[in-house]
C-alpha cells in the first residue's frame, strides 16, 4: 500500500492525490497535522524538514514534493 503524508491546506498533497485517484492508484492518506507521530516521521526522513507530500511506496522507497510525471515514473515501475 502506498503512504501519503499530507495536510489538509498542501496544494502539492492535493495535486498528487488526485493523479493517483485519476489513475485508480490506491493509497493510505495521513495527516500530519493529527498525529504526531507521522509528522516526527515526515522530519526525519527528510533531514529536519516537514516536507509534504512524502509518499512511501511498498518497497520502502520515498518520494517527497514528486512531480506529476514522477509519480508516473514512479507507479510504472511497480507494474
């Protein structure tokens, strides 16, 4: 299962959400502004920055702030 963590006011978060909905891409969606412990994530694994969106894929690889085109690249290499 793919990991969004987003909140509720990124428009990265949202741009990135809906080309996975368009493209039927299923994913799990937590917020970081209600629970802490997905934000002290977030910052930990990019170096001391919230950055959003930081998309975890099922092999573990990390995607932070992706492109539209990226997310492509990234979900064609899972199929």
């Amino acid at each position: 299962m793919i990991t969004i963590y987003t909140t509720t006011w990124c428009p990265d978060c949202k741009r990135s959400k809906k080309w996975m909905e368009d493209h039927k891409i299923s994913y799990q969606e937590i917020n970081i502004q209600e629970d802490e412990a997905a934000m002290e994530y977030v910052i930990k694994v990019n170096n001391g920055m919230q950055s959003i969106p930081t998309i975890v894929f099922p092999d573990g690889s990390i995607l932070v702030e992706p492109t539209n085109r990226e997310l492509e690249e990234k979900i064609n290499q899972f199929n």
